[in-house]
C-alpha cells in the first residue's frame, strides 16, 4: 500500500500530482495524472493536454485516497526500477 511515507519506493504513473514549488515558475501549480515515467520526466496529463515536465528541481505533490505526500524530485529522479530497489 501507498503511503506518504514509502511514496518514493511505489509506482507513481496513474497518481494525481501536482508541482508545488519549481526552479521554473511556470511549472507552480501544474497538476494532472501520470501517464508516463523517464529516468527524468513525467508525462502528464493535464486539462490542455500531455505535458512533459522534469522531476528535477521541483517538489512534487501527490494525492493519495484522501492524503497528500510531498516529494522533493531530486529524490525520485531515478528510473522506476531503480527507484524502487527491483532487480533486473
């Protein structure tokens, strides 16, 4: 199960996120669902369309059943295998 407190070891593609605080200021605010995943970007789906936006230098807010969890994307700047420890 998802929690605030695991969030960064789990699956993000299909959460709603949103970028709470960004180097870019025009990324402040941008939120959707997740429909993609890189090593660096997530593809979002938003109201206006897909938006590719960079985990780096972001910090990322996901919804999750009625909570929140607050993601420095520093951290999760990983492919998601290696994110969340999956041997290949």
């Amino acid at each position: 199960m998802i929690t605030p407190e695991n969030i960064a070891r789990h699956e993000l593609i299909g959460l709603d996120a949103s970028i709470v605080k960004s180097s870019n200021s025009q990324m402040i605010g941008l939120h959707g669902k997740i429909i993609d995943e890189t090593k660096s970007m997530f593809a979002i789906q938003t109201t206006t369309g897909v938006k590719s936006i960079p985990k780096q230098n972001s910090i990322w807010q996901f919804n999750l059943n009625g909570t929140s969890a607050l993601v420095d994307g520093n951290t999760i700047a990983k492919r998601s295998f290696e994110r969340m420890g999956v041997k290949v």
